[in-house]
C-alpha cells in the first residue's frame, strides 16, 4: 500500500452503504409504516434491485435517474410483498427514503475532517436532487456533490471516476475513491485514481453481516471514515 | 409583487456579482501583483470578455466550461494592457482568481439563513470545480453547487433555468432565482420561475455604481442576501 498523500487532492466517496446506512434507515422507515412485513428483508429486496435496474438503463443506451428506477423497483417489491394495495402518495412518499438515509456514526465527522485539507465530494449512483437532500437531513459537509447524473453515466463507467478528475481539472491519480465496494474501487483503480476501503460490515443488516478483509489493491484500507481522516493526516 | 412563499423549494443563485464581489476581487489581486495597471480597468477589461465569449460558444454549439473561457480572455487582456511577458505558471495562477473571489459581507449569512427553509443552490455559468473551489474559499453554504457545466448549456439558455427545477423534480414555479442582473431574472421567469433582484449597485467598483431600481415583474426586491431571507421568513 504505496501512499502518495501529498499528492491527494480530491476524497469522492461512494454513498449509499458508505457514508449512509440505507439498511438500517429502510428498515426503519418499513417498521415505522406498520405494513406488517419484515423491514430488514423488504429492504433487502428493494436494494437488490439496484445493479440490474442501473445495467439494463446502460445497456439500453438510455438515461433515467435513480429515483425513478428506484420507484419501479418498489412497485415490484410491494407486489412480491403482498402490499398492491399500497396508495400511490404512500408509494411516493416512500420512494423518497432513500434521500432521508442516516448517516453511519462517523460520517459527518469523518467528512468535515477530511474538507480541512482537501475537496470533498460525492461520487453515487443517486441522482443530484437526492443528494442534495440526503445532505441537508443527514448533514453531510460536502464541498461539492457530483453524480453519476452529471456524466450521465453509472458507476462502474469510467466516465464517471475520470468526471470526477475532469471537474476539478487534475489527472486522476490525484483523486481518491472511498468506498465500502471493492468492485467499486476496482473500476476507480483501472481509472488510476487511488482507492480507500471503508469497512462497513453491516451494510446488509446486523444479521447478515459481509466479509470486510483489506485488499493489497486499494491504497488504503480504513475502519471508518473517521479511521481515513485520520490516515490522511486529517 | 406577488409572493407565494409557501410554494418556494429552492432558491437559486446567480453567483458572480450576487453572492461575490468579482470586482474587488481581482482589481485587489492585480494589485498585490503589482503589475503595474490599473486593477479596476483590468478586472473590467476581463470581465467584459465574459458574455461575448460564451456567447460565441453557444451559437457554434460546443461546450466550454468557463475557466478556458476565463484564460483566452485573459490572454487578450494581458496584450491589451501590455502584460505580453507575463509567464504561463502566473498566468495560471492569476486565472485561478475566479476560484477566490471574496463573498459579498451579506452573502453566508444570507444563504446560511435561507437554507433553513429552502434548498439553496448556485446557478451560474462558472463551472463546478471553480464554484466549488470558491465555495470552500469563501464559506458558502450551498446545499448543492449546480452549474451550466451541468445542463451543458450557459444562462440564459432556458435549459439552465428549467434544470434546476427538475434536478429537484419540482415545478419551475417553486424555484426562485436570485441575482443582481435583470437580465438573468427575465430568462428565469420567461421558464416560468420566481425571481428576487438582489442590489449590488457596486458590482463594476465604487467609481462606477450601477442602477439597482426596482423591477415590478420581479417576485421580490431586496437590498441584500440577508435582506431576502429576512423577507422569506428565514
């Protein structure tokens, strides 16, 4: 794990999953409705859902914002969850969950910490507006949130990682991509941005815990966003 | 004046001139080089290559963020003011002045108060790594730093105005723009958006005050940023 720390100019950090708990936060906002079903496992299901929606829209040639796939992907669950009778203004009013996400415990500190030497920015497949509202709930300090919407491409494209270099004018060895994904980081790498590993082993619930072991690959490996800062001098 | 507050979700900002003092700014950086010009003249001379430039980019249909806008401009203007000899590292580094501009006295505290109630986001033609850059310079509060980098378009093409409201998924009529340039307002409320006149009648320097008089069509007038969130209820 070679470190060019000064070099650093940019943290982009992935979201959902590393810098907000959407598990926790779905399951919590299913358990508080009463639908009368397992919040932990409808979150699991909606979440599923993700990748395969992001890759048929790139397959497709196509551009939809992730609010939207995340809303055809929730009238599928609420069908396979046995909840059709769902009201349409319920159905929007939970869709927009995933722009009230909470924060893990370290975020917020993590990323202020790290916005006193360098530009902190987002890096998500979440579309703008939802970023800029998860932000505000959650506070998150971000000097700048960028989207998969400003490329208008998903991760893993590399016009994504290399938008990130472009935006702030610097070859993309000088951005570094925190993440809880290691295929994420992995696409960032190809890019050559250097990569940080955020541990979140609870992503999937506390019950389905996912292996956090570091990779020789990334350039760090950190316990938390507060552990990252702390690595970079922050 | 109407004011249908309770509709307002966003409030947008131009950004050069309304939240920054571009002026001062670089008349006081010219200074500190001691070139040997007048700092006003040549913040004026520079800044006075900013419409036809982006103008001439629209009508060929390319896309050119502005701070390659701002440096071919800067180049004219160093000839004009006979500066031929100045080298390419200080000419870069005197471009970068637009990622430093100083904020008006009202401006964070103006928008730290609206972002209170509203999303407050910038729309101005600089692009994103320069208002993020400014942003962090200056302290500005921005829930979300949109850009004409976003839409690929310059203000006051209508794609900007009306990109605004559908990153936020929100009917033009809940977004207000802000801006000390009537022109600006009068593209935003052909899109059918609200607008706020902010005066700054010291825009182009002390020496020349512009007129600030109020505009009936516009939603509000206000003598300030904090002014407006005042008359927001903020």
């Amino acid at each position: 794990m070679t470190q060019p720390k000064e070099e650093i100019r940019v943290v982009a950090f992935d979201v959902f999953g590393t810098v907000v708990d959407w598990h926790g936060s779905v399951r919590r906002e299913v358990e508080r409705l009463g639908l009368g079903v397992d919040g932990a496992d409808f979150a699991r299901a909606w979440r599923s859902g993700y990748q395969p929606a992001m890759r048929e829209v790139m397959e497709r040639g196509e551009w939809i914002v992730l609010d939207v796939l995340h809303r055809r992907i929730l009238d599928r669950v609420l069908a396979d969850f046995g909840l059709d009778a769902m009201a349409e203004a319920e159905r929007r009013q939970l869709n927009r969950v995933w722009h009230r996400l909470e924060p893990w415990p370290d975020s917020v500190e993590g990323l202020a910490r790290l916005g006193t030497k360098y530009i902190v920015c987002s890096l998500s497949n979440g579309n703008i507006g939802l970023l800029a509202e998860m932000a505000k709930h959650a506070g998150l300090p971000w000097d700048c949130i960028l989207s998969a919407e400003n490329f208008k491409r998903y991760k893993p494209h590399p016009d994504t990682y290399l938008g990130v270099a472009r935006t702030f004018d610097v070859e993309p060895g000088r951005v570094m991509l925190a993440a809880a994904h290691h295929s994420d980081l992995e696409a960032a790498r190809k890019c050559g941005l250097l990569t940080a590993y955020i541990e979140r082993p609870f992503e999937y619930g506390e019950d389905q815990p996912k292996p956090v072991a570091p990779w020789e690959r990334n350039t760090l490996h950190a316990t938390s966003i507060v552990d990252l800062a702390g690595q970079l001098g922050c």
